[in-house]
C-alpha cells in the first residue's frame, strides 16, 4: 500500500489554504470554520496519518519532517500552487510548521489554533519518553487498566488535573480509540521543532501568525506558548473563554462575530 495524504478541497477562490485537523477528527471538522471564511478562500482539508483516509505504507515506522515534506512539495505541484496560508488545531499544527520549514518563503499567514509540537505536553512525554513507556501504552491498547490506574493515582496526588485525566480516559475508552493513541504519538514524535529556528523563519518577512488559544485549555495550555509567541515579530493572541476539544467550533462563532478579522 502506498503512502497516500488524503484532502479534500472546500471553495475555489484564489487564496489558498492548507488545514490540518486535531487529534481524533478529520478533514470535515473544518466545515463550521471554512462557513466563516467568505469566497475567497480555497481550502484544502487534510486527513492526518491514522486518521480518515491517510495512510502510511509502512504504519509503524515514525513519520520524518523529511518523507512529509516530500508530500507536501508533491501536493503543491501537483495542484499548481505557488504562495499559501497555513490553519491547524492541535496535533495538526506538527504538520503546519513542518510546511513551514520547508516552504518558508511561500507561506502568506499561519494561523494555530492550541497548537501542539511547540511546548513539551506531559501526555506526548508520557507515550514517548522514556522508551520503556511505549511499551506500557503499547500494552494499553489491550489491556488499559493499568494505564488508567496509573493515571488515577496521579490525579489523587494531584499531579495532574481532573480534566486531563478525563481527557486520557476518552481517548482509552476503545481499542480503537488506543490503538490511535499509540500510532498518532509515536509516530508522530519525530516531528519536533526548535523554537528559535523556527521563530527565525517566520520572522525574515516577518510572517504574520494568529494564536487562538482557550482560557481554560489544560491540554495546550496558553500558558507555555508564550516563549514562543515572544520570539515573534507578527504574532497575534486570540484569547477564548474555552477549554481545548471545541475550539475549532469557538473561533468559527469568534469570527462570526467578529466579521472584520480575515483568514
């Protein structure tokens, strides 16, 4: 089987954008935001790699910045485009700012929603580092117990908070659910960035980059973004009073309400 990066194109205006989704969703998740962006836009919607239609030829091998940048340079020939926008939520932002290493003059606007991949998450740590606890998560597919007493104990300890925890209970609640878990961020876990080269880059134009972050957000705080946002000439923070899962769904009704902020 054939490593294929499955999209899906919304409208046909002239500035295009690449999206790229968050954990557990698909390209469709877009659809509520992309209703708020107007005609101008063509906004190609990718599946990330163990989700929808995406699919690596070799599924349990980690995926490089190199073999993604390789794809993405495929996709942009193959449709013809020249300069584009960047939108990612969550895990998706990996696959952004990997664009924008590659492509770093092309890229007109990057806008990260809770972006993952610029702050060290305890959960990413927990499945990757050390080695040893792949093999624990790696069990978890099947048996989670464990793993869910574990993490029970850390919320009595008061380690980590109730609402993380939760969150790591529903994404262990199905074998499915498990084995995306474990696919996503182990294979994701080569797709790491330095802060400094990466501000750098965004920074020579300098690139305009629009956070929108959830006040209540426990899963990318907003809190350890802000080293990175302070490295940026053209940054901008949208604050919302959200926690993480629905934040797509909060900018949309952000820019409904707020018609003359463009994407």
């Amino acid at each position: 089987m054939p490593t294929k990066l499955h999209y899906r194109a919304y409208g046909s205006g002239p500035r295009v954008i690449l999206a790229f989704h968050g954990y557990g969703q698909g390209e469709g998740h877009w659809r509520t935001l992309i209703g708020e962006l107007g005609t101008e836009v063509t906004v190609y919607a990718f599946d990330l790699f163990y989700h929808g239609r995406s699919k690596l030829a070799k599924a349990d091998t980690p995926l490089t910045k190199k073999c993604l940048g390789e794809l993405l340079h495929s996709f942009l020939h193959e449709n013809s485009i020249g300069d584009f926008s960047l939108l990612a939520f969550s895990m998706g932002a990996k696959f952004a700012l990997t664009a924008v290493e590659h492509f770093p003059k092309r890229v007109q606007n990057l806008w990260l929603i809770a972006p993952d991949g610029l702050q060290r998450q305890f959960w990413y740590s927990l499945a990757t580092y050390p080695p040893w606890m792949r093999g624990v998560l790696g069990r978890a597919v099947l048996r989670p117990q464990r793993l869910l007493q574990f993490l029970g104990t850390l919320e009595q300890k008061r380690l980590v908070p109730s609402s993380l925890v939760r969150f790591a209970e529903w994404q262990l609640e199905s074998r499915e659910k498990r084995l995306r878990v474990y696919r996503s961020w182990v294979g994701f876990r080569l797709l790491t960035f330095s802060l400094q080269a990466l501000a750098g880059l965004l920074n020579r134009r300098p690139t305009p980059v629009t956070f929108f972050l959830g006040r209540h957000d426990q899963v990318i705080p907003h809190a350890g973004l802000q080293r990175f946002i302070a490295l940026l000439q053209g940054a901008h923070t949208v604050l919302l009073d959200a926690g993480h899962a629905g934040l797509i769904y909060n900018v949309a009704a952000y820019l409904r309400r707020h018609q003359e902020v463009k994407l």
